[in-house]
C-alpha cells in the first residue's frame, strides 16, 4: 500500500472549491486517468467536468516517485495521464481500472503496483514534510535533514511542487482550517495553529483559500465545500 493515501468518491463537480493541502490525487472520470497536481490557490471542483469522480488522494511528496514526475512539472494543473506516460501503457491501466465495479480499488491496485515496482518516496521527503507538518521552521527542517536551504528547497521543489516555506504554510492553513471546523474562535484557531495573530491567520487564509475566516467558517461562497477527507474514504496503510 502507499503510505497516508487515501481514496475517496464523489459525484458531479458543482460548484465547490479544491483548496491547498499539499497533496496530489491520481483521478479516475468517466473511463479517463488524470493527475491533479499541487495546488497553490483554490480551484474550482468543476475544473474538470464530470458526472462522477474517484480519485487516490496522495500524501504530500509521494506522487513524483509513483508517476515518475517531479511536482513541480504538475504545480497547478490538471492533466491526463496519457501527456505523462506511454498510450499504450495508459490504455492498459485505464483498462485494468475501468474491471474493477469499484474504481478506487483499481487506483489503489494502481498505486501499489508502482510503489512495488520502486515507486516508493525517498525517505527523507517524508520526514521534511513531517516537521514542516509539525511547524518546525525551514532553517530547522533544513538542519535536522542534514541539507542547506538552498538544497532543500531544490529537493521540494521535485517532491511537493513548491519550496518547504509553501509547504509549510500550507499545512499550516489546513490545520487552521480543521480547528476552525471544530467551530473554536478565530483567535484561538490563531494561536493553535501556529499564527503571529489573528491578523495572519486571515491573510494567509484569504491568500491561500481565497476566503476570509468568518467565511469560512459560515460555510458562504463555497468556503467550507472542499473535502479534507471526501466522501466514502479510507486510508491506505
């Protein structure tokens, strides 16, 4: 199995929002495979069109070592996986995929062939992600791994699409997010999460979500419409 995977249904597009978290999703669409890579903004959940989606959601730096591309090449974007791989190859998986009654059982297959076959993620991606999931800052990520900045950087840029300072906000955001679900007050999800103050916390909320807190948290403009974990998910171990 691929480590923090998980799978995840859902029906049309509508009129949602795909906010930030670091990860990129292999998708099954109507009898296509395609890749959303990293996200830096919120896209819309109707980008692709669509009257049913299932997708592997992929723990942030450990899709470049299944799909054999670094993150940054797919930084924003959503394509098939036919521009990344051979046809034939493409043909063959979608036509294993599309035996299973349940897609995310061939995307799972999907992923755990590949990781066999030596797609696993480089150890030390995953522990860059840990700490800067932990909010440790990137001079002490940086020192811990053993690599200058400027080498990690470098590193991210291939593993997670953008340098561990995004990253690390990032996260931050989708801590802050999932307080904030919990219904705490903004300036404790502030605090909690990590923020200098409640300042901070909005502007980097309405500079990664595109929303205000309050927004949010109302659940208005289609602020709360992402799924962290969509519906009918499971993690892979």
């Amino acid at each position: 199995m691929v480590a923090g995977a998980v799978l995840w249904r859902a029906g049309g597009a509508g009129a949602g929002i795909v906010l930030p978290d670091g990860c990129m999703d292999l998708l099954w669409v109507e009898g296509r495979l395609l890749v959303a890579g990293p996200d830096t903004a919120p896209h819309p959940a109707g980008e692709v069109p669509g009257s049913g989606f299932a997708g592997i959601r992929l723990a942030p730096g450990t899709a470049p070592a299944l799909l054999g591309v670094p993150a940054r090449l797919l930084r924003d974007r959503r394509v098939e996986l036919a521009d990344l791989w051979p046809a034939a190859e493409v043909r063959r998986l979608t036509a294993r995929v599309a035996s299973y009654g349940d897609p995310r059982a061939g995307l799972e297959e999907l992923a755990r062939l590949r990781a066999a076959d030596g797609g696993h993620p480089d150890p030390l991606v995953a522990e860059v992600a840990a700490r800067l999931r932990a909010g440790q800052g990137v001079a002490a990520v940086a020192g811990a791994v053993g690599l200058g900045e400027r080498q990690l950087h470098r590193r991210s840029l291939d593993a997670f699409g953008y340098g561990p300072r995004t990253l690390g906000r990032i996260l931050r955001l989708q801590r802050a997010l999932a307080l904030a679900r919990r219904g705490l007050p903004q300036a404790a999800v502030a605090a909690a999460a990590g923020y200098a103050d409640q300042a901070h916390y909005t502007r980097e909320v309405r500079a990664l979500a595109g929303t205000t807190p309050g927004a949010y948290a109302a659940g208005s403009v289609g602020a709360k419409r992402e799924i962290p974990e969509p519906s009918g998910s499971r993690t892979t171990a």
